[in-house]
C-alpha cells in the first residue's frame, strides 16, 4: 500500500460512522473512494502525525491502508486521508481471550514489527481496534493504521515517552506477548535505515499548514540522533 502520487480532491463530506475520537469526517475523493479525514480543525498536530507514522510505515516495511493528501473545493486546508478498505476484518470490540488469539496469533510477526515502530514514535493508542486483517489475493496481512496519538501529538521534539505508561500500547503488547510475540530486533534496525535526511524530505512533501505548530529544527535534530529512542524502544518491548 502508498501513498497517492497526487492529492485526492473530497466532493462529498460526511459525519464519521466509525469508532474513535480523533476521527470526526469520512470523504468520498474524485478518485471514487472513501476517506478518513484527519483535519487540523480537529487538532493541530493531526494530519502531521499521520503523514509521518504512514511514511515511518512504508520505510520499514509496515503494511498500512493506502493514504493521500486531500483537498476540498472551499477554503479548508488540506487534510490526510486514509483510504477506507472494504475486504478487512477487525476484532470485535471486547474479545474475549480466544477470539483474540484466533484472530492475532497468525500475525505475531507483524504485530512485532508495528509495536517496535509505535513505541520508536509514542503511539499511545495502538489497540486491537486499530488493526485490521486484509484479505488479498495472496493471503491475509495485518495492517496498521492511526497514528492520531503519537509522535509530537504528546510533546516536542519527538513525543513522550511517558505517554506510553498504562496505555493501551503497553496493555495490548502484553496480551501480544502472552500469544507469543517477541520483540523485532531487526525493526528496530530499519528504523536507522531511511537516513539522516528522511524526515527531512517527508517533512518537504506535505502541507506547509501541517507544520506551523512544530519547532521543525528541533524535530529534525532528534531524528539524526534517533538511535537513543530506538535503544529505548529496544527495552520497553
């Protein structure tokens, strides 16, 4: 899944059907499909936060929904939109103990990929319910998607680490790990792999409005000395 070469422009906006606080809208683009919105009139550091756990995703080989910029035909400012995919299946809403290893058990590897990645970017809110099981024609792939509560959304340069204390990252890592899942170690090491420049340039190539709450040369120095959050992620998982 990637992101749009070029922005989706909404005709069509509409009241969210979905759970979650941080997802207000749903749109359907010119491209003919449905949008989650994540709108800076809903909190600043949104659509920030998505562009780069989206990005961080495709870098280090994380399976998410494909994305876009999005723009509307009034004065809005542009919006991320994460494309709304029918062939999925998610866990109920309160499963009990075997429903939820039937469902997860067979993507422990992924779930060890996506938590190495939330806790690199404080993703306070990774829970059962923001992950998904796509059906594709060459199997079933665990997907991630919201990264509303992560990153900077909690504190510059680049989020808090004590946003992760009793969350539900930390309460559903330790279910994860009761199925079997271990810490990837190699993820870790992928997240040193986009370079130094990275952010830089995924920074570059969203919004200009995205970033005029952020201290961008702050969160850019951090980024080139990231191997301190990935030691620490190391030791959280």
């Amino acid at each position: 899944m990637q992101a749009s070469l070029l922005p989706v422009v909404i005709e069509h906006e509409f009241d969210s059907t979905f759970e979650g606080k941080d997802l207000k809208r749903l749109g359907r683009g010119d491209d003919g499909h449905t949008y989650a919105l994540k709108r800076l009139a809903d909190h600043p550091t949104l659509p920030i936060c998505e562009w780069v756990g989206y990005h961080l995703c495709r870098a280090t080989g994380v399976r998410t929904p494909d994305f876009s910029i999005v723009r509307f035909g009034d004065d809005q400012p542009p919006a991320f939109g994460s494309r709304i995919f029918d062939a999925k299946r998610q866990v109920k809403q309160d499963p009990g103990i075997y429903e939820r290893a039937a469902f997860f058990r067979p993507h422990l590897s992924a779930l060890a990929s996506i938590y190495a990645l939330d806790v690199f970017i404080t993703n306070s809110d990774r829970h059962g319910r923001n992950l998904m099981v796509a059906d594709l024609p060459g199997g079933s792939v665990l997907w991630a998607f919201d990264f509303s509560r992560a990153w900077i959304r909690f504190g510059m340069p680049f989020g808090n680490t004590e946003a992760l204390r009793d969350s539900h990252t930390q309460r559903w890592w330790k279910l994860f790990k009761s199925l079997g899942a271990m810490p990837d170690l190699a993820q870790m090491e992928k997240l040193v792999d986009p370079g130094d420049d990275w952010l830089g340039r995924v920074l570059g190539a969203a919004p200009a409005e995205w970033s005029a709450s952020m201290d961008c040369p702050a969160v850019l120095a951090y980024w080139v000395r990231r191997r301190e959050r990935i030691d620490f992620a190391r030791l959280w998982l």
